[in-house]
C-alpha cells in the first residue's frame, strides 16, 4: 500500500492509503469519505514541471508513477448541471422535445425554437405557467424543470 497526500485548494490536506493498482475514482471515493467531497465535483490532478496533468478516472494510481513523495492536488468544481429534456408545445398543438440546461439564457433556447420550429422570433411568444418567457432571463427564472412543458403562441398582428 502507498500513502498518497490529497491537498486540496483550502490548504487542508487528506493522506489516503491505497494500493498502487487502485483507479482515481476509488481515490476520490476516499477523498469523500475523509473530507465530504463529492466525487463529481473533485478534479484531481499531480503538480510537476510548471504544469498540472489531470487525473483520468479510469487509471491507475501506478499509471501516473504516483509516490509519498508526490502529492495530488485537488481543485473543487461545482458539478456540471445535466442536460435535461422540456417540451414545446408548438402553435400548431404539436408536442416537440427540446434538450435544455437550467441555466440556459431564454434568448439561447428561443433561437433554437426559431431554427427548429421555422417561426420567426418577433412572431411568437413562449409561455410557461402563464407568464411570457422574457428573453433577458434564464430558464431557471422560471421554474422551468426536465419535464416541463413551454407554450409557442403567435403574436396578434396590431392594425
């Protein structure tokens, strides 16, 4: 077994003791139980040469010649949010899957329903929950969850 010293960007650090043949998830696995860490959101990487080489997942502890005399740092990342499927109910009572991000601008997701759907921007409203999407807003302003469902309308001509 080899002792392996996680620092991580607080200044605190966690020494981990695993197998060399042990992959760099079940190092983060250890970096969670020790120090609360998600898996997700560690970004694990060795400190040589001026440059930081990331820790692949899948490899080994031996793949990266990693010793007690070399640490690991850690960067915490937030975890990336999943891409989550809505559904646009078009003018037309169609019902169309669209992949969207919580965090999504408003604008980013009505280009995409322009291209998709072929009705110009300034003719049509989304809807959801009965409030008009403002386009200066992001999708989850608005509540919008995998699952929802958007409403296209058209604009009424003025005269």
């Amino acid at each position: 077994r080899m002792q392996i010293t996680v620092k991580l960007m607080t200044g605190k650090e966690c020494s981990v003791d695993l197998e060399p043949s042990a992959t760099v998830t079940e190092l983060k696995q250890e970096v969670k139980r020790l120090a609360g860490i998600p898996e997700t959101s560690q970004k694990l990487g060795l400190n040589g040469g001026g440059h930081i080489t990331v820790l692949e997942d899948h490899r080994t502890l031996s793949d990266y010649d990693l010793s007690p005399a070399r640490s690991v740092v850690m960067l915490v990342t937030e975890p990336k949010p999943t891409p989550s499927e809505i559904f646009l109910s078009t003018h037309k009572g169609q019902t169309r899957t669209y992949t969207f991000h919580p965090d999504e601008a408003v604008s980013d997701f009505c280009d995409r329903v322009t291209r998709q759907e072929g009705v110009p921007r300034s003719q049509q409203r989304l809807i959801y929950n009965g409030r008009q999407l403002d386009e200066n807003k992001r999708m989850s302003d608005y509540g919008i969850t995998p699952q929802s469902t958007v409403h296209q309308t058209l604009r009424l001509r003025g005269g």
